[in-house]
C-alpha cells in the first residue's frame, strides 16, 4: 500500500512537472518567454513546446491585426486655422520580446504609440494649409504621416499597416466665424450687385428715353412734313377748282362753312339780316 501511495504521488509530482513545463502557442500568437522577470525569449511557432518549470513563465501576445483610435484633437494648420483631427491606425506586434522589452505591457505599447501617431499628426499638420487638407492632396498628407509612424514604431516591435484621417472638422466656434465672414462678403456683393444693376437700369432707361424722343421727333417731322404736302396738295387742287369755275368753288366752300357752323352751333344760331354768310339762304327758291 505505502508502495502504491508513491507511485501515486510520483505520478502526481511528474503529472504537475509536465504541466509546467510544457504550454501551447496559437496559430495567431507569439509566447514570451520571461525568465526571473526578465524576458529571455519570444517562440512564435504554433504547437506545444517545453519551459523550465518554477523558473520561466510565459506572456502570449495577441499578433493579429489591432486598430487604434486616439481621441479627437485640435491642431494648428500652416495657415494658422485650427481644426478637429480624429485619426484611426492598424497595428500589429511584430517581435513581442522587443516590444516587451521597450513597452512592457500593452496598454503602455497601445499609449505609447497613440503619442507616436499623434505627434507625427501634428508635425504633417502644421505644415500645410486648409486648402491642402481638404484637396485631393489629403492621400498624400496620410501617407506622410503613416511613414514616419512606422519608421518609429518599428523600434518598438510594432509594424504599422495603415494611418488614416478620419475627419478633419473646424471647431464650432471657428465654424461660426467663418460663416459670420463668409455671409458678410456675400450680403456685400449683393450690394454692389443691386447698385450696379440700378446703375445699369437707369442707363437703359436714360437711353430708352433718348431713343423714344428721337423717335418721336422724327415721326413728328414726318407727319408735318406729310401735313404740309397734303395741304399744299389741297391748296393746288383748291387754286385749280376755283380756276375753273369761281362761283362753284365760292358756293360749295359757303355749303362747308354752313355744315360746320350749323353743326357746332346746335339748332339755333343768330345772325344779323345783312350778313354775308345768309346770302344764299336769300337766293334760295321759293
């Protein structure tokens, strides 16, 4: 029995050595081995593998791909306008044993490379204009910035796989000013606007008007020139039909003057006995 008992225990102790001895490593992990406190070693083959019981332990490190998202921030362009930046990065931990060594943990990587990506920001940033920023010269910016993120990084064990510019927005408060500007430089073109179009309504009516009474002095001079031949006509025909028979024309002008006379007049006109207009009425037959 007391035999059994060792043999048990034996097989207890060996069981509990194996369990620390041994660890298992993921397709997308990578173990750091740390010795003493110390990190001594980085295994990044997926499987089983063995380590010195009571003296190593072992860290895994997640090596997929992880995003980064520092909180927005306000930065001072070129032309001195300040915005609010917001920045998204893709980041995986490409040697853990330098990255431990460098960072320890990874809220200290995650925090030290939110610094790196928002000073290199910054830098890009303060170096070109609004204009640039919001122009098809962005790309190149973001690139700029992903280069000198990966460059400082890559000491660190990290690899940066992309850096971008999620938004680019004028603080309120800018936005507000702008907008102030922006509707008093068009309320002042309006103005000169109105201005000008009345100064151009008043040319085309000044013009209007100088053309209407030209016009109307020619059709004047026209229609007395046309009035003077007609009377002029009208007076030769006159001179011919006296010519031809004075007392017709003398009798037929009294009939005229009777037409318009009696009309204007109205039923009743006085005149005295001996008056030259009634003397055809005297001659009249009985």
């Amino acid at each position: 029995m007391s035999r059994l008992r060792i043999l048990s225990a034996v097989a207890v102790a060996a069981a509990v050595l194996a369990l620390l001895s041994l660890y298992t490593v993921g397709q997308s992990e990578a173990a750091l081995v740390v010795r003493l406190g110390r990190p001594v070693g980085v295994q990044v083959e997926p499987g089983l593998h063995a380590k010195m019981p009571f003296v190593d332990s072992v860290t895994l490190v997640d090596t997929r791909l992880a995003g980064l998202e520092p909180p927005s921030e306000q930065i001072i362009l070129g032309d001195q306008k300040r915005i609010e930046a917001q920045v998204y990065a893709r980041y995986r931990i490409s040697d853990a044993l330098l990255c431990s060594r460098a960072l320890r943990t990874n809220e200290a990587a995650r925090s030290q490379l939110s610094q790196i990506v928002s000073s290199s920001l910054r830098r890009a940033l303060g170096q070109v204009v609004l204009a640039r920023l919001l122009s098809s010269e962005r790309d190149a910016i973001t690139q700029g910035v992903l280069q000198e993120v990966r460059a400082r990084a890559a000491p660190l064990g990290i690899t940066i796989v992309d850096v971008r510019i999620r938004r680019a927005d004028l603080p309120p408060e800018t936005s507000q000013a702008i907008y102030d500007r922006m509707k008093s430089e068009r309320q002042r073109q309006a103005k000169e606007l109105r201005a000008q179009g009345f100064q151009w309504a008043q040319e085309i009516q000044g013009k209007a008007d100088r053309e209407r009474t030209v016009i109307l002095s020619e059709a004047q001079r026209q229609s007395l020139a046309t009035r003077g031949q007609g009377d002029a006509e009208a007076a030769k025909l006159y001179a011919q039909a006296f010519g031809r028979d004075a007392k017709f024309y003398e009798f037929y002008r009294a009939m005229q003057t009777y037409r318009q006379a009696l009309a204007e007049s109205g039923p009743t006109i006085v005149l005295s006995p001996n008056s030259e207009l009634l003397k055809y009425f005297g001659n009249a037959p009985r």
